[in-house]
C-alpha cells in the first residue's frame, strides 16, 4: 500500500517521500499478502445446481457466492430452502434441494439413499468423532476437526448451545445443528 503512495509522490516530484519506507508498512503488505493465501475456504455445492463440485471461495463467502461459482440453480432447484445470506464454512457441503424434496428425511441417509441404521439417532458432541459429526448438516471435515480439538482442549461440552463456542459456528448454523445433537 505503501508503494502505491510513494509511486504518487515521485509522479509529483515529491523525491523524499518516495525514498523512505516505513518497516512497518511494508509488513503490514507482507501480512496483507499472505492472509490473502489464508482467506480462502473450500466448499462442495452439490445438489440442484448447473455445475456442482469444489470451488475456492474467500473466506468470508456467503452461501449465495458458492451458488454463484456453481453457475446458479438448476431448473429444478427449489429456491427457497437454502438461506443464501448464510456464511459458508471451510469444508462445507452445501447442498440444493430440488422442489418437492423433503431435506429433513434425507438426513442420515447412506450414499445410495437408503437409511443408515440408527438414523433417527441423535449424534452425541460429547463423543463422535470427526467422521460421524460430518454427518450432520452444514458440518464438513475442517469444522468437525474444530468441534473435536475443542473438546479436548477445554472438555465436554454441558450444553448443546455450547457447540457455539466453536470457532466459526455461529447462531445460524447452531440452528441446523440443534435437532440432531445432544450432549447426553
């Protein structure tokens, strides 16, 4: 940012400033170059869009972005579902109903669509793993790992509105989570 000052400053003939670099604008620039690699979040759009699949998104992304790299809703998309104001997350699976789909029931079902044993099962926060906390809605490996290292680090969650307390869950998607959690 620096740079683009003094450029200006020799532009006017100003040879002093142009001359002088403060240390710490230039890592500041530094710090601005490499939160620029680190600002970056992957997400899995799948479901009723024009090109699911992995896209790179900046990190603060909201779920209409990620709809956006998708090429939009497919056809058959059913618009209304899916709050496209929310924040996407690192590792998310975000996924777009088709109209008519019951979104609910298609929780704790197996790839080829059938039911899991033990579905209706709530998952425990207290003791799934990163792979069973990836089943839940919104959850994909990177905040899972999140859930499980903060467990560890600061012990069993008492509540369920604990879970908010993990970086990068916020109100929005604690409110996915809440009917398919417990901490018993």
């Amino acid at each position: 940012m620096e740079a683009v000052s003094s450029n200006q400053s020799t532009e006017t003939g100003d040879e002093d400033d142009s001359e002088t670099v403060d240390s710490d604008d230039s890592e500041t620039a530094n710090l601005d170059i490499s939160s620029e690699k680190v600002g970056k979040i992957k997400v899995y759009v799948c479901g009723a869009v024009r090109s699911p699949g992995v896209y790179e998104l900046d990190a603060d992304a909201r779920i209409n972005d990620a709809l956006e790299v998708a090429g939009g809703f497919a056809e058959n998309a059913d618009i209304d579902i899916v709050n496209l104001a929310d924040v996407a997350a690192d590792g998310q699976k975000i996924y777009f109903p088709v109209e008519g789909e019951d979104i609910q029931s298609d929780i704790g079902k197996n790839q080829n669509g059938q039911a899991d044993a033990g579905s209706d099962r709530l998952i425990n926060i207290n003791e799934a793993g990163v792979e069973e906390l990836t089943e839940l809605p919104g959850i994909g490996e990177t905040r899972a790992g999140q859930i499980v290292e903060y467990r560890q680090t600061y012990g069993r969650f008492s509540d369920k509105e604990d879970l908010k307390n993990v970086s990068g869950i916020g109100d929005s998607i604690y409110r996915k989570l809440e009917t398919y959690i417990t901490v018993d």
